[in-house]
C-alpha cells in the first residue's frame, strides 16, 4: 500500500455519525440518571412524611388516651361519685377559667378559624389563628402557627409511685418515696416535676411541690386522708400539656408544652417536623350533663368542633368538655425537602384533612404532602368506667 493509504483516518462525515450516536447514548444516560433522581427524591420524601407522621400520631394518641386519669378511678367516676373527692389544690385556678393547670377540664381544644369540615385552606397563603385561645398558649414559644387547632390535655402520668412515708398538716405534707421512684417521676422533665397528684381508689389530689431526693414537699396541702405503704396509695406525676404546630424557624412542627408550677406553659418542645396543619374533632357524650344523677353513656352520638363544644370559661364549659369521649385528629404532613412531588391539578383530586379541603399552591414547591387521619378514644371516658 501506499503511504498515503496508510496515514487515511475518519472522514468528517464519519466523525459527525459517531458523535451524533455517542450524543443519543449521553441523553439516554443522563435521562435514565434524572428519572432514577426524580424517584429516589420522591420516594425519599413519601418515607419521610411517612415515618414523621407517624411518630406525631403515636404522640397524640398516647397522650389523648390518658386524659382524666387521675389513678385507679377516673375524673368522670369521681363526678358520678359526687361527693368532691377530687381535691384541687392549686393556688389561683378557677374552674373552667382555661388557665393551664385547670385539672377539672381534662381535655381543652381550640379551633383555629376557617378550618371547620366543608372548609379550604390555601397552602402559601394567610391563614387564621386558633379562635378563643388564653393569653398562655397565644403567648407560648414558639408562637402557635395559624391554620391549626391546639389541644390541651391533662392528666396523672400512668407511672405511680407507692408512698413509703406520710407526713401531713393543713399548711404542708411530705411524701417519702423510693429512689427508683423519684426517678420515675422525674424521667422526661427537664429541671424535675413540681406538679403532683395522689390518688388511691377513693379520692384524688392535685397540687404543687417541688422534689428533692427522695422527698416531695406538697405545697399548702392536706394529706391526712390518705395512709402510707398500702397497695392503692399512689403518687403520680401531674401532666397539663399542649400540643400545637409551630415554626421551628426553617420547616413547621409539631411541637408540646408542659406547664409548671408557676401556672404557665414553659418552652415549646419539637417533636416531629413536617407537620404543616392539625385538626381535631371531639365525639361527645349522649349525656348532655353528667352527674351523679345521669352518669355518662360511653355513647358517642356527634363530633364537633372545639367552638362547637364550648369557647366558654365557665362551669358550662367543664361541663360541655366532660362528655369528650373520643377525639378525631387530622394531619397534614409534608416532606422536609423538596422531592420532586407533583401538585394535584384537579379539585376532586386535592387533599382533605378531616373535611378541610387542602388546596395546592399556586407555584408547586415540589414538596410531597399527605393526609393521616385517626380516631383515639379516651379510654378514662368510655362506658361510664
């Protein structure tokens, strides 16, 4: 062969054939790439929406079903009793008033406005806030965000603690416990409980002290009618807690506030991020005034909503909020980051949280959002136990 033959290469026609198939192959590559992204992105954010209602649900649920617990007898057997077995000692509280350590209203809602069944929220608009709320939750931090109802529940902890010793005056009693006791009282409390209540199987007692040791120190509290080291006599941590959704400063959450002895809510606690909006139902009572003359059913016959059930700060309103038996709660949850989600387009297809009808954005934020709903009955209010 000639030199020449042997030096010949690729003609440019050939080199513009390969490079335009070797362009094809990159696009295929780099389209498979974007879809596998797009759904790694969005399957990442339906996990998370997921797993982060979920612990918001198991939350709710825990604390709903404890609500007027008050030991081996509830709030609602202690009224049929009739003979004021419940003891309130705490300084300043009036019944119904919606103060946070009010324990003769063991559940309390609050109904942010424009959110009733057969209502819509916009997403990315001004929503309206919780309606009737007191000064102590208005004023919680971080603030309540709007567009979602608050809950406040309060009860004795299930963990009771035997009393070994009792000392007691009309000024001041001492409750001596165990060292594992002390330290069931006071797991999950930052800076230690100091809100209390014994109860045995007769009558019940709430009030302040403080926790020092093994020793608890009842604040201007008489607890002459109780004895010491018997197996119904129990010491319990007092609980008033709220749950409201708030901003953590980037994403919304669900966050819980624990008040104290100085009748005021502390700092708001985040407990699950992501949680965009709660709403709340209450299933009441066929008993429309429960006393020791018309003990509750355990006959759930309507669901409300908070301002349905009373906005009142009266005996009428501990009355109205006694016949709470169940509570339906309603999330909306979306996912932390962006995940490639597509906004419904159509109205039947929007999301809806216990009748609130979702509506999408106007510019799609591309994050992944979903609905989860559940009914919690209040075990301590079913069936007149």
């Amino acid at each position: 062969m000639s030199s020449r033959g042997r030096m010949a290469g690729l003609s440019l026609i050939e080199m513009m054939i390969a490079m335009v198939i070797g362009l094809v192959m990159m696009l295929g590559v780099v389209q498979i790439f974007i879809a596998s992204r797009t759904a790694s992105q969005l399957s990442e954010g339906v996990a998370r929406t997921q797993e982060n209602a979920r612990f918001a649900l198991d939350f709710l649920q825990r604390d709903l079903r404890m609500a007027g617990h008050f030991g081996c007898v509830n709030d609602q057997a202690h009224v049929v009793k009739g003979n004021a077995s419940i003891g309130y000692r705490i300084a300043g509280v009036v019944s119904g008033s919606g103060v946070p350590l009010d324990f003769s209203v063991p559940i309390q809602g609050y109904e942010a406005g424009a959110t009733t069944p057969t209502s819509s929220l916009t997403i990315g608009t001004t929503w309206q806030a919780a309606i009737a709320a007191p000064a102590s939750i208005t004023g919680l931090n971080p603030a309540p965000s709007p567009g979602s109802d608050i809950v406040v529940l309060r009860f004795f902890h299930p963990d009771g603690v035997p009393i070994s010793t009792l000392t007691s005056s009309a000024t001041q009693s001492t409750v001596g416990i165990s060292s594992e006791g002390a330290q069931r009282l006071a797991a999950g409390v930052t800076g230690g409980p100091t809100v209390f209540g014994v109860a045995d199987c007769n009558r019940a007692d709430v009030f302040t002290g403080t926790l020092s040791g093994t020793t608890v120190t009842a604040n201007a509290t008489d607890l002459s009618n109780y004895a010491a080291n018997n197996a119904v006599t129990m010491l319990y941590r007092a609980e008033a807690v709220v749950y409201y959704v708030a901003s953590n400063g980037t994403e919304p959450a669900l966050y819980r506030a624990r008040a104290g002895s100085n009748g005021a809510y502390g700092a708001g606690e985040e407990l699950v991020e992501g949680i965009e909006s709660m709403q709340l139902l209450y299933g009441l009572d066929s008993q429309t005034d429960i006393s020791r003359a018309a003990p509750p059913t355990g006959n759930i016959v309507e669901q409300q909503t908070a301002n349905a059930v009373s906005t009142a700060t009266t005996a009428a309103a501990v009355a109205q909020w006694r016949r709470v038996g169940l509570v339906q709660v309603g999330l909306l949850a979306r996912s932390p980051q962006q995940a490639s989600a597509e906004s419904p387009k159509d109205a039947g297809n929007y999301l809806g949280v216990l009748g609130t009808t979702i509506v999408p954005p106007a510019t799609d934020d591309k994050r992944y959002r979903a609905s989860y709903e559940v009914s919690v009955a209040l075990r301590n209010r079913l069936f007149g136990n």
